[in-house]
C-alpha cells in the first residue's frame, strides 16, 4: 500500500493565472530580489544554448537532441526544453524517459515546463522530456527495441556505438556537461509494482555525495535509499545520475509509479519534489521544505530470477518481509515449479515484478532494510 500526499497548497502557484495574489507575492519578494542583486553586484543572468537552441535570460525555449543515424539504424531525436531564469544560479538537468515505459516522470515534466515561470527563477532547467524515445514508442520496457540494451546501463555513452550508446553519450555532453546538478527521474517499469523511493548514490567525492545527500532530502519523499555500490570511473559510470556524479556533480535518481501507469499521485509526488529541489538550491524562494525523517534504507539487494518461465509474486510493494519469506515462485510453462525466490534477509519490497514473464537473470524484487545510524551518517 502506499501512502497518500497530505494535502497541500499546488508548488508552482506562479503558474495559475495572475491576479492579486500574485502582485502580492511580487511585493513580497521585491526585497529579496534587491539583497541579491546587493549581494552580486553586476550579476546577470547569461543565455544558456543546449543542442544549437539558445534559451535568453528570462525565456523558455524547446528542441530536439539528434542523434544522427549510424550503420543500420536511423538514430533518433531527443525532446528537451531550457528554462532560463531571470537571475543567475545553478543549472540542473531533469531527465525522463531513460526508460520509455515509465511514464508519471514523463508526464510530470510536461506540465512543470509550462509551470515553471522563467521570471521567478535563479539559475535554468534543463529538462529531457523523453530521454530515450525509441523505447517510449515502441513501448519496452528495461531494453531498446533497435539495440536490446538498457540505456541506464551505458552511460557515459559512444559517440561511434549502438544507438542507446549515442543517446548516453549525447545526453552527457549536452546535458550532463551543462549542468550542476542532475536529477534522473524514473518509476517501476512496465512490469513493476513499487513504492515511491529515492537513492542516495555515495560514491562521489565527499563534498558531491553530501550534496546529493541533501538533494535527496529536498525532493521529499519518505524513503532514501543508501546505494554505495555505483562505480567511480567516469569512463564507466553506467548510470546517467552516476555519470554527474563521477564528474563531481551532485545528482540523484527517483523512483514515483509503477506498472506502466499515469496515476495522478505518482505525477504529483513528482511535480512537489522538482519544486522542493528548487527551493533547496535556491533557485525559487517558494516550495517545499525537505523531507523531516525520511525512512533510511542500508542494506538492500534486487532478487535476481534463477530460471525463465512464468512469475508468480507473493508479496505486495511496502511489504514488510521475514527473513526467508517467499518473494515469488517461478514456474515452467507447463506449471511445474522451477524456483522459489526468498528473502535473503527481513525488510521492505521496494518493488516485485507484478507480471508474469521473467528471464533467467532478470530482477525479481528489491528489497531494503532499515539502515543503521552509522549508515545514514556516512
Ligand atoms: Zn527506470
């Protein structure tokens, strides 16, 4: 089961149309404006060009990435928009669509491009609407249907590889190198029942992972999970939000809906944790305060499949599990079981897959114990 958002006053009111509240809200803030202009005498907020498209302080602008073709497929193009402030500040990237079947990320961004007011905002976004279109078309999940690789499995990226290669590496170039701070939004894929979570990935430089630390606080949400297994090569970094971070940029991945849906809650969590971001790295006055006592996750490990055939699970996401309970039982297609998956330890299912294909080798389940304070103090 997952919990319900308190209800709560829409993050970017900015976005509703203006009338007294909002030559209040400009009297109210005209003060802070002159203390930072004060504090940084000359300061101006400069143009921000992404993919050949240049955003002018205060503008919103959109375009596509390409992706020119290579050896047998046609390449493909990557949808993104620039919010550029009317203040200097920090650029940071949001990416949806890393994986094409996870959708409140995607649907999310559509509407924060259009609720975001470039003239209330320090700093600019960039937004990847739809990181990796050939996937979102075609609607796989985990794996591009022109190369079979998972594209949060390549980056950094080629320039002279398969597709999801040359997505990576023009998504770290275009977006990565031109930003400060990353957050990669996700959600359980296609077939994945999950509670909302967030990571915190440790392997930056000290300064980095503190930063991402309180990145992961900013974007809300109730459990955090401790992932200190990312690798710290940049040339190998895997994952986009690792790739920021190998190059001592601040970054973290979320994880808000499931299973292929577009719940308005999923959305939403999203839409509140972009709008606490902003207000943490202090490029919109207004939003959210970081979450108070999140649920710390420590110790956790994705259950792999031993065998192919048809998944049965026994448990729901935000189950609380023994140790040895059973996670889900595989079956060959004549019904015979082949495979018990159990805990290998008690905790919380952060995800099961609720669908019944499974392959050899892929995930089951995620499952995540509480952390112990040596653990969240790292
Ligand atoms: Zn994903």
């Amino acid at each position: 089961m997952q919990r319900r958002l308190p209800t709560e006053a829409h993050p970017f009111p900015a976005a509703r149309p203006r009338g007294i509240s909002a030559i209040r809200t400009a009297a109210i803030s005209l003060p802070l404006v002159l203390a930072f202009a004060l504090a940084r005498p000359g300061a101006a907020q400069t143009p921000l060009t992404v993919g050949g498209v240049t955003a002018q302080p205060g503008t919103t602008v959109s375009g596509e990435l390409q992706v020119p073709a290579r050896g047998s497929d046609t390449g493909t193009t990557i949808p993104f928009s620039i919010i550029n402030g009317s203040r200097p500040g920090p650029v940071l990237a949001l990416v949806a669509g890393v994986h094409g079947y996870e959708y409140p990320p995607i649907l999310a961004l559509q509407r924060l491009r259009t609720a975001i007011d470039p003239k209330d905002l320090s700093g600019a976004i960039i937004m990847v609407h739809v990181a990796n279109m050939p996937s979102f078309l075609a609607r796989t999940i985990y794996y591009s249907p022109v190369d079979r690789k998972n594209l949060n499995r390549v980056f950094p990226g080629r320039a002279d590889g398969t597709l999801s290669d040359r997505i990576a590496d023009v998504l770290t170039r275009e977006v990565i190198d031109r930003s400060g701070y990353l957050v990669d939004l996700h959600c359980g894929d296609g077939n994945e029942s999950l509670r909302p979570y967030l990571y915190w990935e440790t392997t930056g430089a000290p300064g980095v992972a503190e930063a991402g630390r309180q990145l992961a606080l900013a974007f809300g949400m109730d459990h955090i999970v401790i992932d200190t297994s990312r690798p710290t090569d940049p040339k190998a970094a895997l994952y986009l939000s690792n790739t920021a971070i190998t190059r001592g940029k601040p970054a973290t991945t979320i994880e808000s809906g499931a299973l292929g849906q577009t719940d308005e809650e999923s959305i939403a969590r999203i839409e509140r944790g972009v709008a606490g971001v902003l207000r943490h790295l202090k490029m919109r006055e207004t939003g959210p305060r970081a979450v108070d006592r999140p649920v710390w996750i420590g110790r956790n490990q994705v259950l792999n499949a031993g065998a192919t055939g048809l998944l049965y699970p026994s448990v729901e996401r935000g189950q609380t599990v023994a140790e040895g309970a059973l996670i889900a039982r595989i079956t060959d297609f004549h019904g015979r079981t082949l495979e018990e998956i159990r805990a290998p330890f008690a905790g919380e299912v952060l995800y099961v897959v609720a669908t019944p294909p499974i392959t050899k080798g892929e995930p089951v389940g995620f499952i995540g114990e509480r952390a112990t304070p040596e653990e969240i103090k790292r």
